[in-house]
C-alpha cells in the first residue's frame, strides 16, 4: 500500500517534469489508490479529496485582482503635455531673454533643501506650508518653497569668494502644501531676479524695469499692471515712535501682510502674544492706509529715512520711464520675515487675480544664518497666474503646432534610404524634420502633417528618386515643386 503510493507520486513528479498532459494517469492513480486506501482504515485528506490535484494546478489559480491606477497627477501639481509644454518653454524664454537683457547669469539648486533653511521663528505661512520629512540618513528635510534661502546658501558657501556686485536669475519648481485657488498651486515655477552687494535703491529700481520689460514684452500695459511699492521701514518707524522694541519688527511685519486677507479679530491672539496690544495696531493701520508720498511724509516728516528710501526710488522709476506702473501703497509689507527695505508687488489692476509677482530688499538675510551682512534685493515672479492673466487678455500665443518645419516620407519601403538621406540633409540645414519611420498612405502623411501644424511635406516617389530629386509640398501655400537631393540645402536658406 505504501509502495503504490510513492509510486503515484513518483509518476505524477516524472510527467511533471517532461511537461506532459497527466490527467488521464492522474485519475487512473487516484481510482487504484483510493481503492486500496479505502479497505486499510486511515485514509489520508489528500487522497479523500478528489479535487486535491486541481486545487494545486497553477492553470487554474484565480487571479489577484490589481487596484486600478490613479490616472490624475496628486492634487496641486500638473502634467505637461507637449502642448503645456510648448506654452512653458515659451514663458521661460521670455523670462530669460528678459534676464539676459539686463545681464543676469543663470544659476541653480537642488530642490531638495535642509529643513532648517525654512524655519523661521516669525510665524510667517511659508513655514507652515512646507513638503518637509526625514530622509533615510535620520536628516530633516524639505522640498524648497521659495530659492531666495538657497541662494543664500550658495553665496555663503564661497566664503567671499564670490564678487560683487552678484546679478543672478533662476527659475526654480517651488512647492507650498496650501490652500487652492485660481493661480495657486501647491507647485509653480517661479523667475527669481537678485541683485547682491549693491546698497542703493538703484538695485531695486533696476528690478522694477526688468519686470516692466517683461510685461511690456507679452504684450501688457500698465492698464493691466501695475506695480505697488513701499518700504519696510514704515513699519519701523511707527514702531519705534511707540516704543515697541525692534526684535519684534519681522514678526509684527508678517501679521500685518496677514490683514489684507482676515480681520483684525483673527490675529488678535497673535498680536497679543507679541505684547501688542489693538491701540498699536490701529495706528498702524491709520498710517498703512495712505496712498501717496506726500501724505506718508505728512506723517513721518520730511528727514525721514523711510520717506527719502521711497523719494529716491520713484524718482529712479522716472528715469526708467516706468513711472505709469508704479504706486505708492502703504499698506504694502509682504509676508517673508527676511525683508528690511523697499518691498514692492505687481497685481492685476481689474483686481480679478492675486498677487502676479512680488519681491524688495533683504538686506539681513545672511546674518540669519550667521553670515557676513551683505546688501541684496530680488523678486519671485510665478508662472500660474501670469498665464491667466495672458489668457484673460487674450495675449497668448497658440501652442497648437509642434514646430515641424518639413514631414519626410517615403512612398515605397525601398526608399526608406533615400528618406534618411533626405531628412539628415535638411537637419543639418537647420530644420526641425519629423522622418515618417512605418508603411503609411500618402493621404495619411498630408492628415498627420497638418495636424502637427508642419509647413512642408517632402515625398520621395520612384521617380523622384530616379531622378534625383524630392518632391516638396507648401503645406500653407499649397505649391509643390521638386528640389535636387543636393540642392536641398539651398532650399532651405531660400526659404
């Protein structure tokens, strides 16, 4: 009885192997093997189930169902097809060509940054906002929400080795855990301009034009934009007429930032725990209410060095010729701690976006992180609501056509040489070519290139080929002539 049993088993294992059907001698096994066990008292479970072999067939396994892909990007980010991506490409090369044009170098940080870099004690909102966690080497980390910290990083680095005066731009991907709103995401590109080691207002001035060109440059005028600016020793100077004690300047600046947005009521507590008590912040809200320079020297006096800080600039603003965008507006503080100086924020003038770009003076931010005090300015300008601003006025360019200059096909596999030939020389002339690389109908090809938006088609025919020649169709004009295989350079320049 035993014997017939390993031998069931040695026989199954045996087909097994060879990879043969064993079905008919499974059953045949399991008939004489179940009728011996039946007459000799304890049966084993394995032998009692008729069903034991196929319960272990892998043909006949159930499949572990999959958990359906989540198909939209996590929430606040965006793809970008070719056609977003067309329409990026394009704003970040006006931002360049605008940056070059005032002679700024481009630089760049890894947009993993330490946490400790964003972590100020002045409860602005940025710190809250943070993609932060701890990495596998038990570090504090963070994705950055803003490049100005990183370039601070940067120039610290050097150890002085840097020279001044720096220009540098950068068009980093910023990320903020926030809340939602039209222009706002919780990822954006963002053009930074910074200018280090200058004192002056020139510096700021000289940023104000950049973003003017810009804007002008899109096709925007100052009926669209305007550009408010102030400085941060308002604020002190007020605080210092009531006796508040400096060290607490950065933090009363970021409440103030706060009240554009809430009632005073919802930064009581804060306020308070700041030893400020609702009499101070009225009087500055008396003083952060005035819209001119006038008014404001009225009030702080004609030597005041936060009246003659701004004078200077808007006079500065004259001479660039940009004097129709820019606006005195005491209200006008900006929520980073690190500013000291002239801040200033570019906004939609029919008031139906948010702030389109903002920036000033931060003249302490090295000191923060115990570096040498170093003069600097710059502004962050971000790309979600400048494009919907251009949309709103209609000044988008399309991004529809791919920028083909010429489609290349061959009509007949055997010529598919002769395409390579054909596509490689007008590469090497300077055109952007799609090469037809699989068997297609010519009626296919024509559909293909206007939907790409390309404004030539060059077909290689038997006859073309024979001749030496190619066959160019004006996708826009509707023309088509033959061009010498040789001569398709020239073609090209003529065009």
């Amino acid at each position: 009885m035993k014997l017939t049993t390993i031998m069931f088993f040695l026989a199954v294992s045996r087909f097994s192997q060879r990879g043969m059907a064993f079905s008919a001698v499974r059953h045949r096994f399991y008939s004489r093997t179940s009728a011996l066990m039946a007459t000799s008292g304890r049966v084993s479970n394995a032998v009692q189930d008729k069903d034991v072999l196929s319960k272990t067939d892998g043909a006949t396994k159930s499949k572990v169902p999959t958990e359906k892909l989540d198909t939209n990007p996590p929430k606040g980010t965006r793809d970008f097809y070719p056609e977003e991506m067309r329409l990026r490409t394009w704003l970040f090369d006006q931002w360049r060509t605008v940056a070059a044009a005032y002679g700024f170098s481009e630089y760049d940080a890894p947009v993993l940054e330490s946490e400790a870099l964003y972590t100020r004690k002045a409860g602005e909102e940025v710190t809250q906002q943070l993609y932060n966690f701890v990495d596998k080497g038990d570090r504090a980390v963070s994705l950055r929400p803003e490049m100005t910290p990183s370039l601070a990083r940067m120039v610290m680095a050097k150890k002085g080795g840097l020279p001044l005066p720096l220009k540098w731009y950068s068009i980093p991907q910023c990320w903020r855990y926030e809340r939602m709103t039209r222009g706002r995401r919780r990822e954006h590109f963002q053009w930074n301009m910074d200018v280090w080691g200058i004192a002056g207002e020139e510096a700021d001035a000289e940023l104000l034009s950049a973003m003017v060109t810009f804007f002008k440059n899109v096709g925007l005028t100052s009926e669209d934009v305007g550009i408010k600016v102030n400085s941060r020793l308002v604020i002190g100077e007020i605080l210092a007429e009531l006796g508040i004690p400096s060290e607490k300047f950065a933090a009363t600046c970021v409440l103030v930032d706060k009240l554009e947005k809430v009632p005073i009521d919802a930064i009581q507590g804060d306020l308070e725990e700041l030893g400020l008590d609702r009499s101070v912040v009225e009087r500055l809200l008396d003083v952060l209410t005035v819209k001119s320079v006038d008014a404001i020297q009225d009030i702080l006096g004609e030597e005041s060095p936060a009246v003659q800080q701004i004078s200077k600039l808007v006079n500065l603003c004259e001479g660039y010729g940009i004097s129709d965008w820019i606006i005195f507006d005491a209200s006008v503080v900006r929520g980073l701690a690190y500013y000291t100086g002239v801040v200033f924020e570019a906004f939609d003038r029919k008031g139906v976006l948010r702030a389109i770009a903002g920036g000033g003076r931060y003249d302490k931010l090295l000191e923060t992180f115990g570096g040498e005090p170093t003069p600097a300015a710059g502004f962050g300008f971000g790309d979600a609501v400048i494009v919907e601003l251009l949309k709103d006025r209609d000044l988008l360019p399309s991004f529809e056509a791919s920028g083909v200059d010429t489609v290349v096909f061959a009509m007949t596999e055997d010529l598919y040489g002769a395409a390579l030939n054909v596509a490689s020389s007008l590469r090497e002339a300077g055109q952007k070519v799609d090469l037809i690389m699989e068997k297609k109908k010519t009626k296919w090809v024509f559909k293909h290139a206007d939907r790409i938006g390309a404004k030539y088609c060059a077909i290689i025919g038997n006859q073309e080929f024979e001749n030496g020649e190619v066959s160019i169709k004006d996708l826009l004009g509707g023309e088509q002539n033959t061009v010498s295989m040789e001569g398709l350079k020239d073609w090209v320049d003529s065009q």
